[in-house]
C-alpha cells in the first residue's frame, strides 16, 4: 500500500484524530501530513512529535500558521527531526519562532540527511537567523542543502542579513527556488541579489514580489539577463513600482533563455530530454502566481 495523507485545516484537533494521526505515522502509511492552522493541546503535539520522530514515511510535514506557538514546542520539533530521516519539505510558515526558536531548530534542520525544502515565510526572524540558514546552503556538494528556501515576510532582517544571505546564495551548491517576497528589500538589497543571481550556478527561480522594488532594480536585472549567462527561469517582480515593459522584457529574455537550453539539451540527447527528478510537471505559470505562502515545487513532487 502506497503513502497517503493527512490534510486538516483550521481545526480543533480531538484525542480521537491525534490518535489516527500518530498511528497512521507509526504505520509509516502516511507520506503527506498537513495540520497548518490546527488547534491541539501540549500534550498532543508532544504525540504527534513522537509520531514523526519514528516515521519512515512522512516526506512533507506542514505545520504552518501557528501549530509551532512556543519555545517547548519548538523543542519538541527539534527532537522530532533529530529522530527522523525521511522528511524533505518542512512547512513552518506564520509561526512565531524569531530568531532563539531557529536556534533551538538549527541543529536538527542542517543535519538532517533528507530535508531539501524549508519554509520559514513570516516567522520573525532576524540577522541572526539568517546566519543559521545560511550554513543550510553549502557551497559543494560534499553535503547536502536546501534546493528550495523561503524566507518571505521577515521584515526584522537588515541589509546585513541579506547580504550575507545573497553570499551565500552565490556560492550555494543546490539550491534552486528562493522565495523572499513581501520583505522590504529596496533596490540596495536588490543589487545584491542580482550579483548573488548572476554568480549562482544553480538558482532557477526568484521571487521579489511586493519587496519595494523600482525600476532601477528592474534595470539591474535586465542588463543581467541581457549580457550574462545565468540559471535563472523565472524572476516574479509583480506588486513593485516596475514597469510592465521592463517585467515583460525581462520575463521574455528569460523565456528565450529556457528555450534555447531545452533546444541545446535536444540535440545532445538526440531529440530527448530527461526532466529533472525533484521538479513537477507544470510549467512557470504556476511559480509566477506563487506569494511563497506554502505552494512549493518539491511539495508537489510524487516522491
């Protein structure tokens, strides 16, 4: 029997479903379990933690909007994915966890063997954070790394921050998607990002959206995509004081880029092109309308 999953939202969890939840877990029949925005007890959490650390299944864990509402909590998580090898989406969106929180995680996130995606959009985070996550993006392939981050809505992280976020982005290894929409980045963090964009040998999608951009911005990453070669797919620059000429004009140099690569790839291949395993099958469009609230490329991935 394959892996299923456990999707509840916005609930008050009874004893009866924490039970179901945590058997299903022990069971290792579960592959997806979502319970963002759920209300449990300390106690129940505590289960449901039990549950994870032993599971050899679960792959996606969303825990967004709050489940994770306290420092014991977060302790519990940690001990959770100390235990557990087989998660490789982790979703803690809107969660209260500033930076003392991911520095009572960090031990278990960097180390653990199978996680490749992390959201912590909207969890208070700062400087100090961001130097944790950056140590989560290897610059080789002798360890293992996040190929897709979020950090959307962490308006207490400053241009120190960012910057040693874009160095690192530069110099990372694997990762592929980085979402750090609706932060207040401005063209100075925006320039940063670009050389970070341009040095990467792996990021493939950006998304800026609502980060208080302007056309300066806009310009920087046109004469980017123009005059040098990048990974870079897809670039969301939507609710930014841009231009839709400059967003189009960029939007239609990177297509012309995908293009000519798959034609390229083609022709190696006489003709056949294999897709990359940890990506889905759906085309830009859908990373496009994304806001980094939890719609993921590896949460989506049949695994």
């Amino acid at each position: 029997m394959l892996p299923g999953s456990i999707q509840i939202t916005g609930e008050t969890l009874s004893g009866a479903e924490i039970k179901d939840i945590c058997d299903s877990l022990k069971e290792n029949s579960v592959r997806l379990l979502s319970v963002r925005g759920c209300q449990l007890s300390d106690r129940d959490f505590g289960r449901v933690c039990r549950g994870v650390s032993e599971s050899h299944s679960l792959a996606q864990l969303n825990l967004n909007l709050g489940v994770v509402s306290s420092i014991g909590r977060t302790k519990q998580l940690a001990d959770a994915l100390k235990a557990n090898r087989s998660i490789q989406t982790l979703f803690l969106h809107g969660t209260p966890l500033l930076d003392a929180g991911l520095i009572t995680l960090n031990a278990a996130l960097s180390t653990h063997p199978s996680l490749v995606s992390l959201d912590l959009g909207d969890c208070m985070l700062g400087d100090e954070a961001v130097r944790l996550i950056c140590g989560m993006l290897p610059p080789d392939g002798a360890k293992s790394g996040l190929r897709e981050l979020t950090l959307s809505a962490n308006p207490a992280i400053t241009t120190k921050g960012w910057a040693r976020l874009a160095i690192a982005v530069a110099h990372s290894s694997q990762l592929r998607v980085l979402n750090l929409d609706y932060n207040p980045l401005g063209d100075q963090i925006a320039g940063m990002l670009a050389v970070a964009v341009a040095s990467s040998r792996t990021l493939e999608v950006l998304d800026l959206e609502g980060t208080e951009l302007t056309n300066q911005s806009a310009q920087v990453f046109l004469d980017m995509v123009e005059n040098y070669p990048t990974c870079l797919r897809v670039l969301v620059l939507a609710e930014n004081a841009i231009s839709p000429e400059l967003q189009q004009q960029i939007s239609d140099l990177l297509s012309e880029g995908e293009e000519d690569e798959e034609r390229e790839a083609e022709a190696h291949a006489g003709g056949y092109r294999e897709k990359p395993t940890w990506l889905p099958h759906s085309n830009s469009q859908m990373v496009l309308m994304s806001s980094g609230l939890g719609e993921s490329f590896l949460a989506e991935t049949e695994m």
